[in-house]
C-alpha cells in the first residue's frame, strides 16, 4: 500500500513566491495539476493577490493554450463559491463562450426564447457584452425581461414562463475580482471558455458554441470529467462562430454521459437551407439586435430568421423534440411565422 502524501505539505502559502519561483524555473504552465490551479484561483478569488500578477497569470494561461487543467482548475475553484440553484438540472441551457469577435447579431439568446415558447424548460446562463458590442444580458435588458435572482422567482418562472435568465455575476461573486482585470486584456480569457460550465441550475443538458477550435477537446474532456450525467453538444462554426454557422459548414462533437463522440461535420446544405454570407447577420448595439430579434419574433424572413432555425433545431434534437435536424427546422420556421413568439416574448416582461 502506497503512503498518503500531505498534499498541504507541498503546496506554497504564497501564490506570487511561488509562482514567481516556477518562471525562473522555467517550469512551463500547462505542467501545474488540476489541485494546483484550483489553489491558483482559490488565492486570486480570495483576493490574496494583486491585479497585475492576476492579469500576468491569466496572460500565461492563455500563451499555453488555456491547458485542461487550469479549465478544471477554474471551474472546481468557482463552484465552490458558486450560488447554485437545487431542482433544475433536467433545464436546458444554449449558451456561447462569446470571443469570436463576429459581432453577430444574438442567436442563442433567441433559441432561447424560442424553445421557452416550445414548452421546453431553458435556464438561460449569461453576462453583458465584454469583448462584443451586446451579450445575452444586454439583450435581455432591452427587452425588459428581468434579471432572475431570487430563489422563488426562478422556480416560478421555470415553471410557468419555461425560462428564466441568470445573470452570472449574481450567482458568481468571487468573479468581480477579475472584472476589471478582463476588460484590461485586450483577448478573450479562461473565464470565456468556462462560464457556459458555471451555469448554477447545472443542467445535464446545454448547447454550447465555442469560438475556438483548440478548445473544443479540451472542453470536452472537462466535460466528460465533471459532468459525468450530462449530454452536451460542442459547435463551432467554419468562420469562427461560436455557434453552428450558416454560412460555413461547423464542427459538433457530442458528450453523453461522460463518452466523447466523435467529431461531426454540419453542413446546412444537407438540410435545404443555403450558405449566407456573415454579412447578413451582422449586429450593432444592443437596441438595433433586439429590434432585429423582435422583428425575427414577429415573423419577418432574413438570414437570421433561417441561422436562429438551424441552431434551435439541433436543440430540439438534444431534448429529443426531434429525431431529424430538418423537422426541427420546419417546426421552427412554422412557430417563428405564426408570429406568436413576438407577444410571448413582449409578455416575459411582465
């Protein structure tokens, strides 16, 4: 029988000496453990370190590719501190990592509407724009529709409205340490990529597009790793979308209960729908994309109306609505001209 190590024995009191130690050392990041970058983050959250040796860290990260283990290290620190909400796993959430720098007009804030009005329960997890012009919580907000908070209200709405939108920073408050730190980076940093993991309803069943593609195994074995009960489907479009594109073919690769599918190649072609260029679907501010979203509401046919029916037609499928991507599409082009989703998105307000 091996002997047990005293892990504390080994592990530095001090972020900065010894982090500071290990670049002399030269010891490259992506060789630090899981246990050690969630230490890492546990100082940082804790605000034991100051901002310029945070914003150094979270630079090295990025230089090495945001390696797994600093994701699970990231994810294991802020969940400790996370506000969860018990109940709701069987929720669905359609979320991006954001990053992709596409300026888009907003497609999974849409969806989710969209599948709430299809009688599927959806805990939208989101946050205001930080490297685009308008996120999902910008949105939300010119669209009246309030912020969830409190406990009682979220049940509520979960399940009379099927939706209900989390403000992340409400859940997360170990993660205004870092807020001003990320607008001081001029890239997209590791809280990108995990705040799609981070969602409090932690549901076992989520959409979630990432605007890199080197980071998609590695999502997918966080995924595998913590969420050993979930389903999830990983996209990223051709263009660089963090969404499935309309106007290149997209990657998807599928985790269910911990087993990574293979990679799969969407084309939306093979559905009838033609490639649009990313021109057509180009945001602005917030205002102009909710307008533009109110106007998908109500029934006007666009780019955008057909890129919103593609990706909410692979949420069908993930919550088993349809077998075929084309019958979701179809069910989705039919409830979006019917032009009810317009009242039942101006009636979330209330």
């Amino acid at each position: 029988m091996s002997p047990r190590i005293n892990r504390n024995r080994f592990w530095p009191r001090n972020f900065q000496k010894f982090y500071q130690f290990n670049l002399t050392r030269k010891l490259p990041i992506e060789k630090y453990t899981a246990h050690q970058f969630e230490n890492f983050f546990d100082q940082i959250f804790d605000d034991k370190i100051d901002d310029n040796s945070v914003k150094n860290f979270l630079l090295d990260i990025n230089s090495f590719n945001i390696p797994t283990n600093s994701i699970i290290g990231a994810i294991s620190s802020l969940k400790k501190r996370m506000i969860a909400i018990p109940n709701h796993e069987d929720a669905l959430d359609v979320c991006g990592t954001g990053g992709d720098k596409l300026n888009t007009l907003n497609i999974s804030t849409a969806v989710a509407i969209i599948l709430a009005y299809m009688n599927i329960k959806v805990a939208k997890h989101g946050n205001r724009a930080i490297s685009s012009k308008s996120g999902s919580a910008d949105i939300f907000s010119q669209l009246n529709i309030k912020f969830d908070d409190d406990l009682t209200q979220i049940n509520k709405n979960l399940c009379a409205k099927k939706l209900c939108f989390l403000f992340a920073p409400n859940f997360h408050p170990a993660l205004k340490k870092v807020v001003n730190i990320r607008k001081s980076i001029a890239e997209p940093t590791i809280f990108n990529y995990i705040g799609p993991l981070l969602n409090p309803v932690n549901p076992r069943k989520q959409i979630i597009g990432l605007s890199r593609i080197d980071i998609m195994p590695k999502i997918a074995e966080v995924v595998a790793k913590l969420k050993p009960n979930a389903k999830i489907y990983l996209v990223h479009g051709f263009d660089g979308m963090d969404e499935i594109s309309l106007s290149q073919n997209s990657y998807l690769v599928e985790v269910d209960n911990s087993f990574i599918k293979e990679t799969t190649i969407i084309d939306p072609t093979n559905y009838g729908l033609t490639k649009r260029p990313l021109e057509d679907i180009i945001g602005k501010d917030p205002e102009y994309n909710a307008h533009k979203m109110l106007e998908l509401f109500a029934g006007k046919l666009s780019s955008y109306q057909e890129i919103v029916s593609l990706n909410c037609a692979f949420a069908l499928k993930l919550v088993g609505r349809f077998d075929k991507i084309i019958d979701g599409i179809n069910y989705t082009n039919e409830v979006l001209k019917s032009g009810k989703i317009y009242d039942f998105a101006k009636n979330l307000s209330s």
